[in-house]
C-alpha cells in the first residue's frame, strides 16, 4: 500500500495541491516514456526490415533440389531457347557423343588437340542460326583458345551420325576423340563468356544467352587474374557456392569484362 506524507505546516488542500501537481508530472513522465517506447519499437521495427531486405539482396538462393542430368557437364540455354551441352575432358566428351546425341542434334568442335564437344540439343525443333553461333562461341571458348589468348578457333559442327569410334587402318581414336565423317560445316566464332543465374542454377556461356536468359549475369574475358578470386566477385552478385561458380569458368585465367 503506498504511503501518504502529510505537511503539518500546510493546510489540507495545500497538501492536496502539492499531491496534484506531483500527480501532473508523474502523468506527463509516464506518456513521455510510453511516446518513447512506441517511437523505439517504429525504429526497431525499421531495422529488423531493412535488416530483412538486405539479407535477401545478399544471400540470393541459387540451385535447390536435385541437379539436372547436364550439370555434371558444360551447358548454357542459348538465346532461342536451346540446350547446348559441352565435354569438360575427354571421359564426359565421350559420354556427351555417345549417351546424350540424338537425331536433330547438332555436335560442335574445333581443330586443335583438347576441344570440347558440344551438342545443342534440338527436342524436334529446326536450330536456328543464333544458336548455331553461340554453340560455336562456347566450343572455342572453352577450348584451349581462351587460354593462348585467342580471339576466335576454328570450329565446325556435323550431325551425331557423322561421328565414329572406328580409326582408319593403322590408326587409333584416343578416349573423346572420334573420327568424322563427311561434309563438316565451319562457323565463324568469337570468345565471349558470361556467368549468370539461370533458373536457380548458375550458367556459363556466350553473352548473347545470357542477356537474354539471365537478370543477373557477369561478363568475363581473358586475364591473368586466377578464377578463384574473380569467383569471388561473382558470388557477389549471384550468389550460389564457389564450387559451382569456378566449374564453369574456362580454363585459363581471367577478368572482369568493364
């Protein structure tokens, strides 16, 4: 129970008075605190969703669930709306050609010692010419080109059928090697690469496909930085794990294309 102290000296509604005019202050203190309070949790609550919005910007989800078949291997969505899948060495080149071609498809290489193949994966459909130019972008991009600093390779395309495992006498066909037969039809090139974020995966290729099916995306060329700190960058802007970002850069080194 609270305790009233009386002056003796003073008359009843003096005290009452004094009593009042405490009353007043202690009223006046108590909204104080209470407007005080409430101004705290508008700012706290201004931060917790700054805080929010800003840890979605920087922690951008990228892959979930099971992978797709082609991302053990190269692989970029051209700007038409293809599959292109490229060899990273000669066991998944061999695997490319011969467990993931089929009639339509087109298969892509180039001359010199160690190129991928790649495939567009056609699902019926008449390739069309953009595509056609972005496989071949990608062949020589990732071919030892990028690497001697080159602007372009000597890339040619053929159907899966023109490709065989059988070495003229006397010869040898190498493991992701094949010998072609026929016509082979030469494109001209030119190395470009970009990383984007395609779908929730992160994508390597020709720029043209990645403006056009990426929101986020970086472009790189050749460099002498080390891929293991521009990937850095990267994670940056897309998000995702290193390891999924450095497996797609070429090989060789690299920079940021200004």
């Amino acid at each position: 129970m609270a305790r009233i102290v009386l002056d003796l000296n003073k008359s009843v509604e003096q005290n009452a008075g004094l009593y009042y005019e405490a009353a007043k202050k202690f009223k006046k203190k108590v909204e104080g605190a209470k407007e005080a309070l409430e101004e705290s949790r508008k700012k706290l609550a201004k931060l917790e969703k700054q805080r929010t919005e800003e840890t979605k910007e920087t922690a951008k989800p990228v892959q979930s669930g099971e992978k797709e078949w082609y991302e053990k291997f190269r692989w970029f969505t051209s700007s038409e709306g293809f599959l292109v899948v490229g060899g990273r060495d000669a066991a998944t080149n061999e695997i490319i050609v011969k467990k993931h071609t089929a009639k339509g498809d087109l298969v892509f290489h180039t001359d010199m010692v160690g190129s991928p193949f790649f495939v567009i994966k056609s699902e019926g459909r008449e390739i069309g010419e953009k595509t056609i130019k972005e496989a071949a972008d990608a062949t020589a991009a990732f071919s030892r080109a990028w690497k001697l600093g080159m602007e372009s390779s000597s890339v040619f395309y053929c159907k899966p059928e023109q490709l065989t495992k059988e070495a003229p006498a006397g010869e040898f066909v190498p493991r992701g090697g094949f010998v072609t037969k026929g016509k082979l039809e030469y494109v001209e090139n030119k190395i470009n690469f970009a990383i984007g974020s395609f779908e929730g995966k992160i994508m390597g290729g020709p720029i043209e496909a990645a403006k056009k099916n990426c929101k986020e995306y970086t472009m790189l060329e050749q460099g002498n930085e080390k891929a293991s700190s521009i990937a850095k960058y990267v994670q940056k802007k897309l998000g995702g794990s290193l390891d999924d970002i450095i497996r797609v850069f070429p090989t060789g080194g690299c920079r940021i294309k200004k």
